[in-house]
C-alpha cells in the first residue's frame, strides 16, 4: 500500500465530506491536513479498509472542529454565512482540480445545516450525502443505531421548513438574477421589488471587515430602498454574473477580486432570499 497515493484517491471525497460539516473551505482543508497527518502516522498493514479509516478520521475530526466553532460563530460580528469552495465568472473554463462534488452543495443549503447540532449534522451528512446506513453510521461515530436514526429524523424534521418546495430551473434562475442585477445597477425601486416577494430577506456577511447590516433586511420594499441608496453613491465596483459552488450568483468585482458574492433563493418565480458573502476571507481562496 502506498500511503500517499491511498490518500490523494479519496482526497476529493473526503474534502466534500469535511465541507459539508464545517462549511468552510478553509476549515475543510485543515481537517485535510489534519487526516492526512494521521494517516501517516498509521500502522497501514492493520487496516482493513483506508476509505472507511479516512472517512471516520475526517469526520471526527471535522466533529471536533465544528464544535468549537460554534462558540465562535456566535460571537461572529454580524450574520455568519458558510464560506465558498469555489467562485467563477461566466465563460471562464472551471479549473481541473475543481472537486466533482463541491457543485452539489449550495450556500444556502450549508447555512440551512447551521441549524443542526453537530452530530445531526454529521448523521445527516453521511446518510443523506455519502448514503452511508445507519449502522455504518453508528460504528463511524461511535453511537448506538437507534439513536443515529432519532438524530437523522430530528435533523429532517429541522431542515424541513427552510427548504424551498420546488427546485427551480438553472436558466430560470440565471434569468431572474440577470434582471435583478440589472435593476440593483440602475438603483430602480419598483424594477427591484417586483422581482422580491414582499417578505423577502436579505443577509451580509462582512465578518466585520467590511461594511455591511450586522441584522437581516426583511421586506421587498426595504431591499429596495437599500439597492437603490447604493446605485446613487459613486462606486467602481463591476457587476456580473458568475457562479459559488456550481451555482448562479451574482458578483460585484473591484480591480479584479471579487468583493461580494450573491446568492438568491428562488420560490414561484420570485427571489424569497439574498445571501451576500462579503467577508474578503471568504472570498480570497474560492475566486478563480
């Protein structure tokens, strides 16, 4: 067995695992290193099976990693968004070593497992995303089966209500955000609104860094006001369509580096919510 080379098979699938628990690419590779760290140190010839070794050693690890910055996300200044694997403009190639997985997984749907606790999330994620059953779940973890299934029901139940009812088409959506791009530009009020539904929400993640509303925006005509107070200020900031995770987004750019990054969930046509990761930690490794 070649250690290196067991490791960098399953690299791809471990980082998604890591990913999901901890919805920080920076935090994901650290669980990486961390495993791979411990790999090394491994007595090879004893191990059965290395993926099911990595998989309980990067779960574990994000495990311990996810509870400790849960005190820290708390105490984050504002609201906490995850934080992007990868950010492209339209038309620009996706790099090769961009991971088959990582388009998968939304940013709103990372911020939606933020409801869990850690071992929801962890029994959630190895059933839902890796369909790991319930047994294998217990041994990785170190639970009883029963109470893996009480926690896989506890985390759909939680996740139920913020999940949109119907998944919308991916032009539709690069449609809708070209318009509301277009009318945020031009700060046009009633262009904006008509594209929000009337309890629309908007969330900034600065992380403190940069400017941005430490509460949640609630209300189409508010989110306009705000769009349309920034259109008047003068701004060199270049607007685009791009995508985070696979996903449409819109960015705004200033001299090169992408300085926000916009989400939109779409329910009936209309835009139910804006997620703005600005924190310029978030954004340095992810933007190709």
């Amino acid at each position: 067995m070649n250690p290196q080379h067991v490791f960098e098979t399953h690299r791809e699938r471990l980082f998604a695992l890591a990913y999901r628990l901890l919805g920080s690419r920076s935090d994901a590779e650290d669980v990486l290193q961390d495993a791979w760290l411990r790999w090394q140190g491994a007595a090879h010839a004893d191990i059965r099976d290395p993926e099911a070794w990595l998989v309980a050693a990067a779960t574990r690890l994000g495990l311990d990693r996810l509870r400790a910055a849960r005190s820290r996300r708390e105490a984050y200044p504002g609201p906490w968004l995850p934080e992007p694997a990868s950010i492209e403009a339209d038309g620009a190639p996706g790099p090769a070593e961009r991971l088959q997985l990582e388009q998968e997984v939304s940013i709103a749907f990372l911020w939606l497992l933020e409801r869990l606790t850690p071992d929801e999330r962890a029994v959630f994620v190895l059933r839902e995303a890796f369909d790991y059953d319930h047994a294998r779940i217990a041994a990785l973890l170190g639970l009883r089966e029963d109470h893996c299934r009480q926690l896989a029901h506890r985390a759909r139940a939680r996740l139920r209500d913020g999940r949109p009812r119907f998944e919308v088409d991916a032009d539709a959506h690069r449609r809708l955000l070209a318009r509301f791009m277009q009318a945020a530009r031009d700060g046009d009020r009633d262009r904006i609104a008509a594209l929000l539904h009337d309890d629309a929400r908007l969330v900034s993640d600065g992380g403190g860094q940069v400017a941005a509303a430490i509460r949640p925006l609630v209300g189409a005509e508010r989110i306009a006001r705000l769009y349309w107070a920034v259109a008047r200020r003068a701004d060199d900031r270049v607007w685009t369509l791009g995508r985070v995770n696979g996903e449409p987004a819109i960015l705004q750019l200033r001299e090169g580096r992408v300085v926000t990054a916009m989400l939109a969930t779409v329910v009936d046509g209309r835009i139910a919510q804006l997620l703005n990761v600005m924190n310029p930690d978030k954004l340095r490794a992810a933007a190709r």
